[in-house]
C-alpha cells in the first residue's frame, strides 16, 4: 500500500519570506512523486515531480522540492512567495517499481495563505 | 494546446437519477484516469484505463459506479441511482503515457439532493 501525509492544513507565510509544505510519503518500492496546485474552483495543476535523479528538483512558477529517501519526505519549497502562490497544494506518490497500479495517491492537501 | 476538458462543469440531480460525466482527454494521451474529490478529503482514485487493456477499476466505491472510453479517447463515468453521498467534484485526468504526470481537467461539480 502507499501512502501520503501532508501534516499541516494550512500554512501562512508573508509575501517575500521563504515556504514550505510539507510532504512525507510511504510505498513499497521506488516512490515516484508529484506536486500539483489547486487555485479555487480549477483542476489540479502539474508543478513538479521526482523519478530519479538529482534530489531537487525545479518546477513550474519558482517552485522547487527535495527529495529525502531517508526520512521519506519531498517538501514543496519557495525562496520568495508571492500572494498569488496562495492556493491548495497536494502531494502525491505512486510505486515506480512496476509491481503496483499507475494510480496515485494523493495527501489531504495543505492550504497556502500568503500575506501581503 | 487544449488542455483536458470535462462536461457538464456542474450537475444538480435528485436522490435515486442516474448521471454521466464526460471527459475528453488531451490529444495522443493514452492513459485516463477518473477521480473524486470531496469536501476536505482530498483526491480518491476511481479508475484508471490505459490504451486497449482492461481498466483498473479498483477505486470504484459501488457497483453504481461505472466507467468506459471509447475509442481510446473520451471517457463517460457513469453512477446509477445516486445518493447524496456521491457529492462530490468529479476529476478527469490523463497522461502521454502509463505512470508520467497527469493533467487534470476542471472537474464537474455533483451534487445530490
């Protein structure tokens, strides 16, 4: 089975200051993981994703992510936010091992607030 | 390029009718996926289909669930005799390939009364 804990509900950050949304993930083989955006009344929107490789990872709109194989983490970083970064963030993971379905499973979400 | 499209972006219906929810996916994508999202609840997996091969339909939550794409393209989730439960918003994704990021579309709201 795989799983997806995004502990905080809710993050508040002040424009300008760094964030962080917080991911941690479980499955059995090799972790394949994604962050996707969620603005109000929208699908989700693709922002970056881990197979292999360099362990930061650059996506879409200044995003970035780091993958932690030890503590079984990727969290979503930002050096500066920006009010419009304010939306509903997931994580997702999938088994990249081949033995599992391609389905993801996705965290609970967290809620980015930034404050002018 | 157009990105995936689903219809009707909201349904309104009573207990007990039955609903379809089209989704038309990115051109050449072979891979469709279909999910539900629920008030604080995050995204659950409904079904996945993947070129000719047969569906994974293991995130299905009844057997008033069902799901087809015909034609390797558009895809039609279907729930029978809905209960208020089903509420929900309704997510349609699809990528170029099994396993590669997916794009969803706009979701259609469903709401049960």
């Amino acid at each position: 089975a795989q799983s997806v804990a995004q502990p905080e509900d809710q993050v508040n950050v002040a424009e300008g200051n760094p964030l962080t949304v917080k991911c941690t993930y479980s499955v059995s083989g090799n972790p394949y993981l994604f962050w996707y955006v969620q603005y109000p009344n929208r699908g989700l929107q693709f922002l970056l994703k881990y197979i292999t490789g360099d362990n930061l990872v650059k996506g879409s709109y200044g995003f970035e992510a780091e993958f932690n194989k030890s503590q079984t983490s990727f969290h979503l970083k930002k050096p500066s936010a920006l009010v419009s970064d304010s939306a509903l963030y997931f994580c997702a993971v999938r088994d990249g091992s081949g033995a599992g379905s391609y389905q993801l499973t996705f965290g609970k979400g967290t809620k980015l607030s930034v404050i002018p | 390029g157009a990105g995936v499209s689903q219809s009707p972006s909201n349904k309104v219906t009573e207990k007990g009718k039955d609903v379809e929810l089209r989704c038309d996916p990115i051109s050449g994508h072979t891979a469709l996926y279909w999910y539900r999202q629920s008030l604080g609840q995050g995204l659950e997996f409904l079904i996945y289909f993947q070129g000719n091969s047969a569906p994974d339909k293991s995130g299905l939550p009844s057997d008033r669930f069902s799901a087809e794409r015909t034609g390797g393209s558009v895809s039609t989730l279907t729930i029978q005799r809905t209960q208020q439960e089903d509420s929900a918003v309704y997510l349609c994704a699809s990528s170029l390939v099994q396993g590669n990021e997916q794009y969803f579309g706009p979701g259609t709201r469903l709401t049960v009364t």
